[in-house]
C-alpha cells in the first residue's frame, strides 16, 4: 500500500525553465511534508517543508504547494540549473496527538534532468 | 563539523552470515533511523529509536535487528534470515517531534 506516491519516474527540462515534481498522497493524517535531493551513491538531503496549516511555502528557488483537499504536493524550482539533476523525494509525517513521532513516509523518486 | 557517518561504504555477505552495518551522530539527535532503498523505490523504514536503550520495527523489519545503548550509535545488523538483503542501507537522524531527518551518505550492501 503506497501511501506516498510520485507517479512520474522521470523529468526532463531545459536550464532556465521550470521544473515541477508532484507528489500524492493518500493518508488524511499526514500534515507535515518535505522534499529531500538525492545524488547517486549518497544520502538525501533536506530541501523544503510544508506543513497542512499553509498552502505554500518558498526558499529561494525552490517552492512547495500544497492542495489538501486533492491531497496533492508539487515541487517548483526556477529556474531550473544543472547542478538541480538529482533524484527527488516527497516524504509525509503524521502528527499523533500533538506528538511528533518522526516518522517519515518517502515515495518513489523523481529523476530530474536539467539540461544546459 | 556535525554529521552523520555510516560504515563501511560497501559490504558484502556470504550466504549465511550475518553483517552489522555501523551508523554514528553527533548532532546530539535523540532520534535514529534506518531505511533501505532499492533501484525504482523509495526509502522503506526497517527500525527506528526515539531514545536511547528503545527503538521499534519500521514497515520491514523481518531479517534484521537493531540495537541502541548509546545515543550516538544505531548499528544494523542484516541476519541470515533477509532472504534479499542487496540494497542501500541508509540511516539517518532527527531530534524529537521535529519531522527533518538528516542522513548519513549509506552503505552499499551486495550478496557474494
């Protein structure tokens, strides 16, 4: 059962455009999200979180929406650069009682390619 | 600098023996985690520890155990009994009801 699901396996953009990575989700009691960077060969890195009282939230070139009602996160990067190529990963915490237990569910990945 | 260490990058099993992969932090995070990735799929949770001497079975714990006596240390141990145990192990750590998880760069681990 894929509670967190990232149904497109790959991206492909040019540099200087947009990239988009969507994410669904299907647990109504995931309230926190989070978009990690993967390069091959090492560990994820932490790029931007939501929580389920906002819609958006931005750092810089990356923004995370978020549309509860559709149960639907995206990823914006612009512009999209080289070095952004990496493996992408939406994860869903769900809060239990006001009580955090830090544990997060990933999907699949997103490979995204940005060409020069 | 703070961070997270796993060792060794790459390991191999026999069939039949048993394997610890180590996990080390010192970012002081009360809570530890380790996840295993396989080619096409996500992080999957095999065991995680939210204070020292606890930790409780993620969503595939069978074939392996995990042990927790300092905060700082959260070794793997893939048993026999993980009948597909070629993945990326990764750990990783966070501090209390804070959701962020810092990773450690993973293991490799490959069946001879």
């Amino acid at each position: 059962d894929q509670q967190v699901k990232q149904n497109s396996p790959s991206l492909s953009v040019q540099e200087g455009r947009i990239s988009i990575l969507n994410c669904d989700y299907t647990n109504s009691m995931f309230d926190y999200f989070l978009w990690y960077k993967k390069y091959p060969a090492e560990g994820p890195t932490f790029l931007i979180s939501i929580s389920s009282i906002k819609d958006k939230n931005e750092d810089g070139r990356f923004t995370v929406f978020l549309n509860k009602s559709a149960k639907h996160l995206s990823l914006h990067i612009v512009p999209s650069q080289p070095g952004d190529s990496a493996v992408y990963f939406c994860a869903a915490s769900a809060r239990a009682g006001g009580t955090s237990y830090g544990k997060l569910t990933f999907g699949q990945g997103t490979i995204l390619t940005v060409h020069p | 600098d703070g961070g997270i260490t796993q060792s060794p990058k790459y390991l191999f099993r026999k069939e039949g023996q048993n394997v610890t992969l180590s996990c080390e932090q010192n970012l002081n995070h009360d809570a530890m985690y380790w996840y295993r990735q396989d080619p096409g799929q996500g992080l999957r949770l095999i065991y995680y520890s939210q204070i020292v001497n606890d930790f409780q079975k993620g969503d595939i714990a069978e074939g392996y155990s995990v042990s927790r006596e300092k905060k700082e240390s959260f070794p793997l141990t893939v048993t026999s009994a993980q009948k597909n145990p070629t993945a990326f192990y990764l750990c990783a750590s966070g501090q209390g009801a804070v959701e962020t998880q810092y990773f450690g760069p993973g293991t490799r681990l490959l069946v001879l």
